[in-house]
C-alpha cells in the first residue's frame, strides 16, 4: 500500500503540482478563501478572542478594512502560485506527503504525523530557495499598500499606549502623544526601503525556523551597527515627534 501511495503521490507531482494551471487555481483558491475569512464575523470574533481585549479589535478592523483585506489576499494568494511554480517545491510537497502516508501507515498519529511533515517541509532547501525568490518582491508591494501601512501603524499606536499605561504613566495625554510618535515613525519606517530589506530577511529567517522570540534581539543589534538603519529610525522618529504638531510646515521642519 505504501508504495502505491507513492507512486500515485509522484503522479500527482507531475499533474497537479507541476501544472501551471493547476498552480494558478490553487493561488486563486487562497486569495477567494482568505478574502472570505476576512470578511467573516466568526473568524473576526475568533481573532479578536485569541490577541485579547486590547489590540483584538483593531486588528479584526483591518481585516475587515475590504481595502486592506483584499490587497493582502490577492498578494498572497499570488504569492502561493509562484512558490508552486518554482523548481523543486512540487517535488518537496510530494515527498511530504509521502512521509505522511508512510507514518500513518507504520502506525504513527495523523495529527503527529502531520506536523513532522510541515516542518521537514519548512526546512526543505527547495521550500527555503523558493521563498527567498518568491518572498522580497511580495513583501514590498504589502509594504507599499498605503492602507496596510497605516493599519500596522494604528497597531503600533495601540500597543505603545497601552504598554505605557500599563506601566503606570497616569498621564494620558502622554501616552496618547508618545503611541501618536510610534504610529508616524511605524508608517515611516515601513516606507522606508532599508527597513523593508531588513523585514525581508527577517520573514524568511522565520520561515526558515528562527524562533520569533529571537526577532526584536535581532533587530536591535541590526540598527546599533548599521548606519542605513540607524538612518532609517532616525528620520522616522523625526517624522513621529513633527506630527504631534500637524500637518504643517511647522510639524514638516520639525520632523526634518
């Protein structure tokens, strides 16, 4: 049986995954299912009960933002076609499957079985190569949507406002002046092409298996010793404190 599974499995390779329109449904598939999931009132009420009370809503408010939604959707159900297309990922998937098939049938837990397999893919040389191709040039049209931007930037604000209050700074003009800062110098810096390299990297340094807990240490050390990035932070901390004057000329030379 198992190895009639692979053979069947290695059909597939060549029919399904190696079918370039085969490649460009499967993409269309992503963008349509997770525009329907960001539009949806349960999966919104599920996020919003997952990241808490504090910074649920306004990322189930960028979900729903049909703007935002459907930009990113399109872009990474675009996204998954190429990575289909480039060499050697169909025949990672299918060795995947593989494995899954031969687990189960020796006896090992789908669920198990299931999840050894997703991160043997993750580290296939083949996955990596394809999303170190694939990724940059999707990343930067995300970063270039201006809605997108300026929803990460309404996150930032909530979370540096929030974290301020919870530290005991009574002072909520404060807070609120201080999470404004953050909001500019977020949409800056995501603007910025040097910071949307460093995110580039760090995306697929993830991918590849980087524990996100590693990434702020990362990012720190990065701007310490890079001139460009320090640069980078500089200017859009100028441009977060100028904005606290409006949008004036006089808020303008104070952010320069």
């Amino acid at each position: 049986l198992g190895a009639t599974l692979a053979g069947a499995l290695d059909t597939l390779e060549a029919t399904v995954f190696g079918n370039a329109g085969v490649q460009e449904s499967v993409g269309a598939a992503v963008t349509a299912l997770l525009g329907g999931f960001a539009g949806e009132p349960a999966v919104q009420s599920l996020i919003g009960t997952l990241l808490g009370g504090d910074f649920g809503p306004t990322i189930v408010g960028l979900l729903a933002d049909p703007t935002v939604g459907a930009a990113t959707a399109s872009l990474l159900g675009s996204a998954v076609t190429d990575l289909l297309g480039y060499p050697g990922v169909g025949a990672a998937l299918t060795d995947a499957l593989e494995q899954v098939a031969t687990a189960v049938l020796g006896g090992t837990d789908p669920v198990a079985a299931l999840e050894d397999s997703l991160q043997s893919l993750a580290a296939s040389p083949a996955v990596l190569a394809a999303v170190e191709a694939v990724l940059p040039a999707y990343l930067d049209q995300i970063l270039d949507n201006d809605g997108i931007r300026d929803g990460i930037g309404e996150v930032a604000q909530q979370v540096v406002t929030q974290l301020l209050q919870d530290r005991g700074i009574g002072n909520a003009g404060l807070a609120t002046a201080v999470g404004r800062v953050a909001e500019v110098a977020t949409i800056s810096l995501l603007a910025n092409p040097v910071f949307g390299d460093l995110l580039t990297g760090l995306a697929a340094d993830i991918l590849g298996g980087t524990p996100v807990s590693e990434v702020t240490d990362v990012v720190v050390a990065l701007v310490l010793r890079d001139p460009a990035l320090q640069g980078a932070v500089g200017a859009a901390l100028g441009q977060g404190i100028g904005s606290l004057l409006g949008d004036n000329i006089f808020g303008a030379v104070v952010g320069q």
